[in-house]
C-alpha cells in the first residue's frame, strides 16, 4: 500500500494507497474536529485527513451518525481518513473510558481507512522505570489490535519516551508485526518546549529500526517550520491542529516562525487572504471570521512547504533547504547539527547521485552525506608513495591547472622523481581531497561554495591533510594552500620540474573503482580500451575494448552507464554478492526481457547497494540476467513487497 517515488537523504516521496483513494506523500493530514469543523480543507489541498474515533465516540449524537453513515459522510470528507485512538486524551487527562479492543472495533464500525490502537503516550524525561512499564503496554495493546483488526489500516505507534534504545527497541518491535504505518509519538512536549535536538534522537532512534516498506508519521507535528527537517529524517505524514489552534489564538504560521497579529504591519506570503486582506482588516473583523481566515493561510503556508519539500526531494535539493529552515530558529540549527551526528544512519539511503548540484551553505554543509560518503570512499582508494596536492582554480579541476605550479612545501621524503608513483589530489571545500582523476564525478564537480573560506572548514582541511599525510612517504603541499588553509608549514622547495598529466585510462579505472568498488576499473577496462570522446564538450563519452562498447560515461555526473559488454565484464571478473541484485526464477524471464524489477521479486543483494547505483541482475546461480540501475538502497529493496527496485537497463545476456 506504499510506494517510494523518490528519495534524498532519509526522505522520501511515495504513494501511499488507501481505500478512499491514493495520497502522495509526504503530506500533511489536517486535523478535523468531528462536529465542529468549518473549514472546507479539501479545496485548500487536503488528500488526506485526520480525526478522533474517541471524541466521536464519546458524544451519542456523533456516534450514531458514524455507525450509521460512516466517518466519512460525519466529517464531509470523501478522501482519505486517518482515526487516532484517544491515547492523547488519556495522556492528557489521565482517564479514558474506552479500551483497546473497542476503540479498533468502533474504527472498523465506522469505516475510517487508518485507525490507531489504544498506546500510552510517554512523555519526555519520564523515568527509565516508567517509560519501560508503559512501553510494555503499548507494545501488548499494539500486538492485541491485530487481532481485532478486520478492514482497515493500521497504525501502531512509537513510544519509549526519550531514550532512544527505547524507542528504537519499540521500533523493531512493532516492525515485526503487521502493521501499515508508523506514528512517532509522544513528541509534542518536545516541539512545545522546542526541544528539536532530543526530537532529532527520538526520531532518528525510531526510524533507523521501522520497516523501510510503511509511512511514518510524525504525531502532532503540525508547524511547517520543522517539516523540512522531520522529512529529511525520514518522516512521511504529519497532523496539524496547529493551522486551527493558532488561529484560534489570532497566531500566524510560517516556515520562519509564528507570527501574532497584533504585531503585524504586513501579511507574511502571498497566499489569497495574504493578498487580500491587510492585518488591520482582520483585527477589525469578528473572532469567528478572523479565525476562519488565519486558519486558511496556515494552511495554505503549511501544503506550500509541502510541495516545496517534495519538489526538493525530486530535485535532491532537500537538504539545502533543510539547511535554509533551520535558521530559522537557533534550537532548530542545534538540531540540524544533532542530526550530522547520524551520517552513518543517513548515508545508507541517500542516493549516490542527484540532479542538483552540491551548496555549501555554512560550516554544518560539512556535515553531510556528501561529504562523508566522499571522505570513506577516499580511505578506500589504494596509495601510492607520494602525494602532490594542488589549490583549486577552477572546476574541472584538471582542465584549469596552471603551467607554473609555483612552489611548494615539503613533508616527507622519497627517492621518487617526477611523476614517479604519484597521486595528485586538489584541495578545496567541502570534500577537502579530490584526486585529479575524480574531478567530473558527482558531487566533486558539481558543487558551490563561497570563495572567502570559514574557519570551519579551513579547519576541516588542516585535520584532513594533517591525517591523510601519515599514509604517504612524501607529501608536497602547493604555497598557495599553506596561506589559505593557515597550515603554517616550514620546509619550503622550489618549484620541481613536475608536469601533470592525467591519462585517460587512469581516469576511467579510477572513476569505475569509486563508482563499483576496488578492482572494478580492472575489470572493465583492462586490455586494449578505446576512449572516444565527445566532439562537442571533449569530455569521455564512450569506451570501446576492439569494437565493442563497453561504458558511456554519463555528461551529468561522470559515473558510468554499464553496455551489455561491461555488465558480462564487472559480472565475470568480480565475486558474488558484489554489484548484484539476485533475483527469484519466477522472475527470471521478465529480467531477461529487460523489464524492470520490482521489489517483492528481489531475494538477495548486495549490502552496499543504494539509490541511483549500476546494478548487475542475477539468478541464484549467480547468472547474468540484465543490467540496470537501483531505485532504492539495499534495505528497502529487501523490505518492499510492492513498486519496482531496479530499473533495467537490458537483459537478455
Ligand atoms: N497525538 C499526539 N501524540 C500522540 C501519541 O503519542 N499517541 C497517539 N495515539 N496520538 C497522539
Ligand atoms: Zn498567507
């Protein structure tokens, strides 16, 4: 019932199916009060809508219009319709008197398409003793749900308070069973208080353990401020009874904050009741009408970040404007910086490859996946004695090296001369050491960041040269990074009679091995290779070994695009599970075909894959089927049962 569509970093864009229709996500379910509700949330972009099974439970008026007519017809909404339980109410007042078994049985009664079992909402900084005896019961409540379960979808949420073992424990848990979607709950003390970093813990704990294959929901987020962040962690859905509630309060939301009337001279955006009304025409209005029109702006800011971050998500830009967003508020920079903590975590799915460009936007830029993946990838690639590093001119790298080097620093020694068993690398921020053959590869080529450097990152430079010089025997250091990076080296050389030259056949196998793996770029290009290039931009285009092509390298990102020839190659001369999708026999024509692979035919595959990745498609003998490219990483394609995984390229081998 949910597909992945789209992925950068955590985050993601789906389809999520339901029985009253399809929502795209991620989206923002405004909250419906049954009875009371005014605003017509449909016409202002609602696919989806939340409402209380408890409250319509409790008043016999309501009640008995929803059993007899169904949720739907009560709220006067035809789309989707998501029920929570009542467990807020109970966190609030300590009491409820429904239970479990009743509320699943009255959400079945009443034909919501999500409902939610009866957990406890822990707070924030309970003791440990307190949030493991309720997270036994929520996890029992959980578990018993199911079985009362006939139609509908199910949530189960994710309590554990603030320990984030807790929570993580409840995740895997509750992925265990069969459950639909995944609330995140109990965190709305924590967007109260602003408390966004321990929010980061407790939604990173929970995520990293739920099952790729079902939405998570962020509960009682409803701020369009922390929806850039919440997606980027992996969050799908989010209520707001925000738009109402600060309407109710003449409050004004924003993706910058929250604005109160009474202080402002200008409406915030360009929404239609910013564009035509003036604050002093609403605070003349009456409360009632005031209200109303507040609370459509709020919503029309709130689907306006919406769309905006799944635009982001479909660029491979959202972290750029998580990193916009966050300066909104210093509490919510102190938690986008919590989240760098987590790059293990984030870049297992962030795909390899996007369609924008890299943007540097402060210090905390250094703490992105980018970089990260950039800087393993680096520790992987074999040394050789001697490193030469160069400042950066322009990009490419290579194609803008001066002829005069100018002088050098020296640390180290070598009886090697000249080109002798060199590597040479290009310092600059934020990847801090690229190797000259990398120089067009995403993100190495397609990146900005400001030419007046931060101390930051002159410190991140000076801590990676200080660590990638142990590894070589002799390092030179051009003059010119010694003044910008403040290195403060002493033994100065005059310029050596050195002459860079790359060689394509170094570029291409450096390239394949950063891309596939080390010993990739022997494999597929060992021998005779013809290089052919580009007549119009003069970049590698295709590579041939006699007639036969083997790889195109791709303009947009310099990684490689596999030919039949190149797959049987990568396939033949490297082991098993490497670069591999394998595939069950029932599927094992359609590959051949060359049609795409979704994900419920997929039975192993490699560890390493991710998103956007050349894979090689296999039968379980390890028989070459097709070639293709990876939509998702490897823990998603092993946990989706529905939606394609690989996107082949060609069978038929
Ligand atoms: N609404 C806000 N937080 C929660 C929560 O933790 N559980 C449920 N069921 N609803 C909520
Ligand atoms: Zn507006």
């Amino acid at each position: 019932m949910f597909q992945i569509k789209n992925k950068d970093n955590l985050g993601r864009t789906g389809i999520l199916k339901t029985k009253h229709g399809i929502v795209k996500t991620p989206a923002l379910m405004p909250v419906i009060h049954p009875g009371k509700q005014s605003i017509n949330v449909k016409d202002l972009g609602a696919e989806i809508v939340i409402t209380n099974a408890y409250i319509i439970y409790k008043n016999q008026d309501l009640r008995e219009k929803a059993s007899e007519n169904g949720v739907h017809d009560l709220i006067n909404f035809d789309g989707p319709v998501m029920t929570d339980s009542g467990s807020f109410q109970l966190s609030e007042y300590g009491d409820i008197d429904i239970n479990n078994q009743e509320v699943i049985e009255f959400q079945e009664l009443i034909g919501t398409d999500i409902g939610t079992s009866l957990d406890i909402p822990t707070p924030p900084y309970v003791t440990r003793t307190k949030a493991e005896r309720e997270l036994k019961i929520t996890l029992e409540r959980a578990k018993e749900s199911l079985e009362y379960r006939k139609e509908i979808l199910l949530n189960s949420v994710v309590q554990g308070s603030t320990f984030p073992d807790l929570r993580s424990h409840c995740a895997d848990e509750l992925g265990k069973m069969d459950f639909d979607l995944h609330p995140i709950g109990a965190v709305v003390p924590l967007m109260e208080s602003y408390r966004y970093k321990d929010l980061v813990d407790v939604v990173i704990a929970s995520v990293s353990h739920l099952p790729e294959s079902r939405p998570r929901h962020l509960m009682g987020a409803g701020h369009p401020m922390i929806f850039a962040l919440a997606v980027a962690m992996g969050c799908d859905l989010f209520d707001s009874a925000a738009y109402i509630l600060y309407a109710e309060d003449d409050r004004l939301l924003s993706t910058r904050g929250t604005y109160k009337l009474e202080n402002l001279q200008e409406m915030p955006c360009s929404c239609q009741i910013c564009s035509q009304y003036t604050p002093q025409d609403l605070r003349q209005m009456k409360k009632e009408e005031r209200k109303k029109l507040i609370a459509q702006h709020n919503l029309n800011v709130s689907f306006a970040e919406i769309r905006l971050i799944k635009q982001a998500i479909v660029e491979g830009s959202l972290m750029e404007l998580v990193e916009q967003r966050c300066r909104a508020h210093p509490r919510l920079l102190e938690a986008y910086r919590q989240l760098g903590n987590y790059l293990d975590v984030m870049e297992r799915y962030d795909p390899i490859s996007k369609k924008s460009a890299f943007f540097y936007t402060g210090p905390e830029s250094l703490k992105r996946v980018e970089v990260y993946r950039h800087l393993e990838k680096l520790n992987q690639i074999p040394k050789k004695s001697r490193l030469l590093l160069l400042p950066s001119f322009r990009k490419p790298y290579h194609k803008y090296i001066p002829e005069n080097l100018g002088g050098f620093y020296k640390i180290g020694s070598s009886n090697k001369k000249g080109n002798e068993d060199l590597q040479v690398m290009v310092v600059d921020v934020p990847f801090g050491l690229i190797p000259l053959e990398l120089d067009e590869v995403y993100p190495l080529a397609q990146n900005e960041s400001p030419n007046i450097i931060d101390e930051d990152a002159r410190q991140f430079v000076r801590d990676l040269i200080e660590e990638v010089v142990e590894d070589y025997e002799e390092v030179l250091i051009s003059s010119q990074i010694n003044e910008t990076f403040d290195l403060g080296l002493l033994d100065y050389v005059e310029p050596d009679s050195l002459k860079i030259k790359m060689d394509d056949q170094t570029k291409i196998m450096a390239v394949a091995d950063y891309q596939f793996g080390e010993g990739a770029g022997a494999a597929l290009f060992e021998g005779n290779i013809k290089v052919e290039r580009s007549r119009k931009t003069g970049k590698i285009r295709h590579i041939y070994y006699d007639n036969d092509l083997i790889a195109t390298m791709r303009a947009s990102d310099s990684y490689f695009v596999l030919s039949k020839e190149g797959a049987r190659r990568l396939h033949s001369r490297t082991e098993y599970p490497r670069n591999r999708v394998v595939v069950n026999a029932d599927s094992e024509p359609y590959a051949q075909e060359g049609k795409s692979i979704f994900a419920k035919f997929v039975i192993e595959c490699d560890k390493n894959i991710r998103a956007n990745e050349e894979v090689l498609i296999v039968n379980e003998k390890d028989e070459l089927l097709a070639f293709g490219k990876s939509l998702l990483n490897y823990e998603e394609i092993m946990d989706f049962n529905v939606g394609q995984a690989i996107k082949t390229r060609k069978g038929g081998m």
